[in-house]
C-alpha cells in the first residue's frame, strides 16, 4: 500500500491527509494472527509474521518495528486491514458461542422461548454464558481497541511531522464531550402496551429515543401504534422480521427476508436497523436499505453472540453508517448478572465520557415493567440529565447522529491564513480541535464559540488506555 493510502485515519479524525504519510514497510504475511501494536490488540497480515492465533497475553510487539524517515512511517501491517477485521470482527472465526450458534438447539430454544418461563430462561442464558468474565477480548467491560490504535497512529505522524499539532474536526457538534442514545427494542406484547408509559418516563426527563419495532408476528403494528411513537418526537426504526433468532443463519434465507424487511422501513418512515439479539453479519450488511445499524456490539461477552467490533465511536461499512452498542443491555444486567446498581453502566459510562465516544444503550420496554427496574432506570436518566448539564453530554435520536455523523464525513478543513476553518453542510455546529502530544499521551484541545462568534480554547481531553 503506497503512501497517504490508510483513508480510514483521515475520516475518523477528519484531518489534513497530508500530514498522514503513511505506508505498509515490507511483504506482509500469508496469513493473518494476532499481535500487539503499543497497548492495543490487533489482527490481521504482518511483515514481521511473528503472530499468534489466539489473543492471549503474550503478544509480540510491532511498535517496534516502525520506520520513521522525514514525515513519512513505515508500518509493519497494513491499517485499513487491521481496522476492518476489528470492526468486522474478522478476527474470529467463529463468533458466537457454542451453545446458540448450533443451528438444533438455536431451532429448539426459539420454538419453545414463548411458552418458557423467565426464570427458566434466565437459568440457561446463565449456563450458557458461564465463564464470560475469562474472555480476553475485546475487553470488558468497555473496548475501544480500533480508536486507541487510530489515536497511536495519529501520535506517530505528530513524531514524524515534528508537529506541535494537527487540526481535526471534533467527533461531535458544539464541541460536545461524547453522544448518548437511548434505544427502546419493543419484544413483545407487554413491551408494546408499556411503550406510552415509557415515554412518559422519557419526557420526564427530557431524554430523547428510539423504538425497534418487530414487524411480523410478535404482535400488531397498527399505524397508530407507529404514529402515536412520532407524534411525541421520539424515533420509529424496524428490529429484524419477526424476532426468530434465524435472519443471519442463512444467506439465501435472510436475502429473502431483508427484501420485507427493506418494505417495512419505508412503510415506517424508518431509517435505522438493529437485529433481534444483536445477531449479525456485517458482510451482508450492504443489502440493507437503511441509513444507519444499531446490532453490532462493542464487546459482546454476555450476548449469544460473541466478539464485538472494538470500538465507541460510529464507523461506516459501506454506506451504512454503523452505531455500535457500546453499553450492556438491560436484559443482561438485570436478568444475567441479577444487578439493579448503576454500578456497571457508570464504569461504562465514565470510560466512554472520558474517550469522547458513543454510549448506546439499549433498554427493553418488556424488561423494565416491574418497579425496582424502572426505579434503576430513571437513576441513569437522571445520571444522564446530570452528564448533559454539567460536562457536555450529547443526548440525541440515532436519525440526528446518523445525520451528524455524515455531514462531519464531508465537512473540509481549510487553510485560512495562520487559521483553519471548517467548510461544508452543518459547520456551524461543527467544532475546530487541536491533537497535541504531552509526553508520549495525546491530547486533543477543542474549540467553542463565545456569544460574540471568537473562537476560544475552553477544553482540553486527554486520551487514556482502554480500561
């Protein structure tokens, strides 16, 4: 790969490409493994070829193989491949765990999961999930193994340029410290009758989101059922066809089933997607006809499916924007690991604070009906009304982020005299930040406005390993 040809720095940091002179130093590999660059887990083709096949602690190290000549690096991996198998989760094989991802028994639990009792369910997900906490990656309880090794890069080209430091467009508008977005998956009928209770709950707290809708089976979708969610600003999106664990399972059945999937969006007005438990197959996302998904997990040690495309922040596959979960979901917290404590989502949520990144939760209309989980549930809405109010937090609708996210994908950089402004659609909510080394740790100083339109420096946001 010849220099300036990693395109995947540039769009995450929306940088000057000419300062990333970047190039694959030497033959890679036949076959990709796993290893380290600094502290970050990668895989994927190397020139050193000293990998492993599983990423276990005693990775071999290719920081060290590094050239830096001028401003140009020479990278011991290919980056544009090591990003995709992270967030395509090309690094394993076999993703999902052993017991679900057996066609018999998926067919077995989901034919007799609406007549089992939830303690019964509870008891085999436990079993199933037994040993979660030894999977060594991605990481718990939060990974962002793809944006450390970005920002590691970045860093390298500030070495290289012997820069005191590269503009960017911030990862968020009026310079918002991270995004948070509350997303409602509707399962059954209890969490469909409970949808307009739970919105009063929303607006009590001035909290915005989305509700997945289940098309076909699991109960009615009468027009004013979708209406009713519109009318009172919060978001329609389709989840999977009919919530049957098997839309991935088979190529020609899910070609099948994403043609009426595709028909029920547009019948919505939808423009996002996310899969029945989180079930997923980023290589036949392409025939998805929606703007943005929501079914890829950050880390996903307690779903039925395992691995997680390592990173807090939204990235595209395709044309589709992807807007990882990064947060655990309701039914695991409450329903697999028995806690009703902020104690988890707070870890969670000050690690992706404290990186800038994405907290996408996901929060079941059916799984909140009883009063210790709604009393656990207005105790992060206000933890989030508190994060709005006093540190930046941006809590928005997936459709506004999608938005967002694509205009900053057009947005340019300019050079103005000794300045740089920001050029495209929607720069005025666009923010100018400065990435910056202080010893060997990056540091971003971002830009806001005063009443006046002077632009001024007001924050500084260091970066930090991944737990």
């Amino acid at each position: 790969m010849s220099a300036g040809a990693f395109p995947s720095i540039s769009r995450y940091f929306r940088c000057d490409e000419g300062l990333l002179n970047l190039k694959t130093g030497g033959i890679l590999s036949e076959r990709p493994g796993f290893f380290r660059f600094s502290d970050a887990v990668c895989f994927g083709k190397s020139t050193d070829g000293v990998l492993s096949s599983s990423p276990g602690r005693d990775l071999h190290d290719l920081s060290r193989y590094v050239l830096l000549n001028g401003g140009s690096i020479a990278l011991p991996f290919d980056v544009e491949e090591v990003l995709r198998n992270l967030r395509e989760e090309r690094y394993s094989t076999c993703s999902a765990g052993p017991g679900l991802s057996n066609g018999l028994i998926r067919d077995l639990y989901y034919a007799v999961r609406p007549w089992m009792p939830l303690g019964v369910r509870k008891r085999l997900q436990r079993i199933y999930l037994r040993g979660w906490e030894n999977v060594p990656f991605p990481h718990w309880p939060v990974d962002r193994t793809a944006d450390l090794l970005l920002q590691r890069l970045l860093a390298l080209a500030l070495t290289s340029n012997q820069a005191e430091s590269i503009p960017l467009i911030w990862f968020w508008p009026e310079g918002a410290k991270a995004c948070a977005l509350m997303t409602h998956d509707v399962e059954a009928v209890p969490g469909k009758e409970f949808c307009s209770s739970l919105m009063d709950i929303n607006d009590s707290f001035d909290i915005p989101a989305s509700f997945q809708i289940v098309p076909e089976e699991r109960y009615s979708v009468e027009p004013n059922f979708l209406e009713e969610i519109k009318r009172r600003g919060f978001e329609v999106n389709v989840q999977d066809l009919n919530h049957d664990g098997k839309l991935f399972l088979q190529r020609t059945e899910f070609e099948r089933r994403v043609k009426a999937i595709n028909r029920y969006g547009r019948e919505y007005g939808a423009v996002g997607f996310r899969s029945a438990v989180l079930y997923r197959n980023e290589e036949w996302f392409n025939l998805l006809e929606f703007e943005y998904d929501m079914s890829v997990p950050s880390v996903a040690h307690l779903d039925p499916q395992r691995g997680g495309c390592c990173t807090i922040m939204p990235y595209f596959i395709g044309n589709l924007l992807e807007l990882p979960v990064t947060m655990t979901q309701d039914h695991s917290l409450f329903n697999v690991l028995n806690d009703f404590t902020l104690e988890l989502w707070q870890r969670q949520i000050q690690l992706i604070l404290k990186n800038h990144g994405l907290m996408n939760f996901i929060v079941h209309p059916d799984y909140i009906l009883t009063s210790k989980a709604q009393r656990a549930y207005k105790e992060l809405l206000a933890s989030l009304v508190k994060l709005r109010t006093d540190d930046g937090l941006w809590i928005a609708l997936p459709r506004d982020v999608n938005l967002w996210w694509r205009q900053r994908d057009r947005m340019v950089l300019s050079r103005r005299g000794d300045d740089w402004t920001i050029e495209g659609e929607g720069s005025e909510r666009a923010r100018l930040a400065f990435a910056s080394l202080e010893g060997n740790e990056l540091v971003f100083s971002v830009r806001n406005r005063t009443e006046s339109g002077a632009a001024v420096t007001t924050s500084r946001c260091s970066t930090s390993n991944p737990n």
